[in-house]
C-alpha cells in the first residue's frame, strides 16, 4: 500500500501526489506553513488525508514555537493550517481534536506538551487506517459480485493515511473473492481519477478502465455498472454531500438508471452541525487547473474560467452512507446522527 503521509525525524514526509503516475516523489515539509501550502496546493489531498496532515503540521509547528509565546503561537498555527481549503470538514476536526489536546494540557511542562501533540497527530493517522478499513468491511456487503464499479475522483489510500474509504470497499470485495472491475472517471479538472485512482489500482492488480467523465451515463446506461462509490468531503446533518465537483452529475444519471449510488466517509467527515449542503461553502480553484494540462493551454486567454472543485448532491440521491459505525440508510437525519451518537463523538467543526 502507498504511503501518503508519514512522521518523521526530518519533518512530515508525503508524496506529491501532483506528480503521479509519472513521478513518485516525497516531499518533506520542515514546518507548519511547509505542511499548509502541501494542502493548499494539493501535494497532499483528499479530506481525511488533510485532517491528518493538519494535526501533524500542528505537531510540528509546536516543536518550534517559542515557549513563552505558546499559547499565541498555537493559535497562529492553527489558524494558518485552518485557512488552507474551505470544504473538507475533517481538516478543522483534526484541528479541533489538537485544540482540545493542547487545552487539556496547560500547566503542563513544554515538552510533555510538544510529545503528546507529536503521539496524537500519529495516533490520528493510525486510526484512520483502522477507521478506512472497517468502512471497507461494512461496504464490500454492498458490492455485487460480476459487476462494474463506477467510481469517481479518488478516495483511495492517496487520499487517507491508507486503504481508502471508497476503494477500501473495492480492495475489501476484492479480499472477498468477488469479481470486479472498476470505471474509474477521469475527473476534470485535475484528473484524480485518470491518474491517481487508476494508479492506485493498477499496483493493486485490480482490472480497472479509465473513461472521461461525460462517458458515465452511456456505462450507466448499459446495464453493466452495478454500483457507484465515491468518497466526500463534507456530509451535512440531512444527508447532503459535498464531494468533487462531478459527482452530482454523477449521482443524479445512477438514479435515473436504477444503480445504487454509495457514499464512503468516516464519520469525521460529518457536520451535524449544518441542516444541509447549502450551507457547505465550495472552494474555487484556480482557473489555469482548466484551460491547461501540464502547463500546455487548451483555451483562448481571453475567456472566463470557473473552476468549483467540489459540487453537493442532495441526500435524494445517496442510496446509503458506509462510515466505520455501520451503514446509514434514509432518513439520513436520524440514522447519521444515531451512528455519531455510537462514536461518542460530537462532530462539532469550527465552521468557516
């Protein structure tokens, strides 16, 4: 399995993930502003991934800060990490869970407190690859033996600290025995689906097609996809999901063609605190992540470019959530919260 992000002695070390397939390279980040501009420009990515590089940029923001401006220089951290990318809630859970931490600590020794930051951030990490991998034992339930999965962008072990939410549950079908195949759309603008989730599968041995995402409805049509799984990036209180731009599209041709459509989070990944996806604010990229690929234009300079990197899909559409708890079915507002209230956790974000 690919190592997205990892501690270490020299700082926190994650591939570039903007790089892939062509390159495998490591980037090594020496302190927290290091660790945010990775995720802002999306050397890192995908909502659990940056909720762990968030906690461990914060871990090691503090084992440089000045001791007698700790708490001024923690919030300064925190901020900085905080302003990176609007959308993926897990990003400020993993910045809550820190702030918490460090409150927890106060009157503590300097150091206890910079080694108990460091043991969370990695205690993080860890159980989001136990979180990963018992989503895939709950979801591999759902997918039908003989058929094709439709998959969209890449929620794999590229954009978690390991396994995946959305490919956990293939990788754990396929542990199974059943046989399948993966479509996985391209996913413009940034191609996570052409380059990192093909990637991702092909080291994997799992028999996978790449098609542009307006091929999705023909496939879908067919009869030959049994499911859609994809990943998300925010789950609001009734169900809504924010997930990359395309799924919507996506969502809405499953049901019109009778395919179960699955959304795999962890349930860091739920905002109880918002009543639907309108409230989910959608960060906008750059313009150039459109009218080029690898730095070659394709458009004339002279024309507007809009570029939202993630759309919402109304709960309508969502056949059910897989989290590590269980799967929820509809309504959304009761079974979601009833698996937060199991976690014993109460997904509270700091909202942008």
């Amino acid at each position: 399995m690919v190592e997205t992000i990892e501690w270490t002695s020299e700082g926190v070390v994650m591939i570039d993930q903007r790089l892939l397939p062509r390159q495998v390279r490591y980037v090594t980040c020496r302190d927290h502003r290091e660790v945010a501009e990775a995720i802002r420009s999306m050397v890192i990515r995908g909502a659990p991934a940056i909720g762990v590089a968030a906690a461990m940029g914060i871990a090691l923001g503090m084992l440089r800060a000045d001791p007698d401006r700790l708490d001024a220089e923690f919030a300064e951290i925190c901020d900085t990490l905080a302003a990176t990318r609007p959308t993926a809630v897990n990003l400020f859970w993993a910045i809550e869970r820190m702030k918490r931490l460090y409150e927890s600590l106060r009157g503590r020794p300097v150091e206890e407190i910079r080694a108990r930051l460091v043991e969370e951030a990695q205690l993080i990490k860890q159980e989001d690859i136990a979180i990963n991998r018992a989503i895939g034992e709950h979801g591999a339930r759902l997918v039908p033996d003989g058929k094709t999965v439709l998959t969209h962008c890449n929620a794999g072990a590229l954009a978690t600290a390991g396994f995946g939410t959305a490919l956990g549950v293939i990788r754990a079908a396929v542990a199974q025995g059943k046989k399948i195949d993966v479509f996985a759309d391209e996913t413009r603008p940034f191609l996570q689906g052409a380059r990192l989730t093909a990637w991702e599968l092909a080291r994997d041995g799992i028999p996978t097609t790449v098609i542009t995402d307006n091929m999705a409805g023909h496939f879908l049509r067919s009869g030959r996809i049994g499911c859609v799984i994809v990943g998300a990036d925010r789950i609001a209180a009734n169900g809504d999901v924010a997930n990359k731009i395309g799924t919507y599209t996506l969502a809405v041709l499953a049901k019109e063609n009778n395919v179960p459509f699955y959304v795999a989070a962890p349930l860091s990944t739920l905002d109880l605190t918002i009543a639907s996806g309108d409230e989910i604010p959608i960060e906008q990229r750059p313009g150039s992540e459109v009218t080029q690929i690898a730095g070659v234009p394709l458009t004339p300079e002279e024309v507007e470019v809009a570029n939202p990197a993630f759309d919402i899909t109304p709960h309508r559409y969502v056949t059910a959530i897989i989290t590590e708890r269980g799967i929820a079915w509809p309504p959304y507002t009761e079974s979601l919260r009833a698996l937060a209230r199991a976690a014993g956790e109460g997904f509270t974000p700091r909202r942008n």
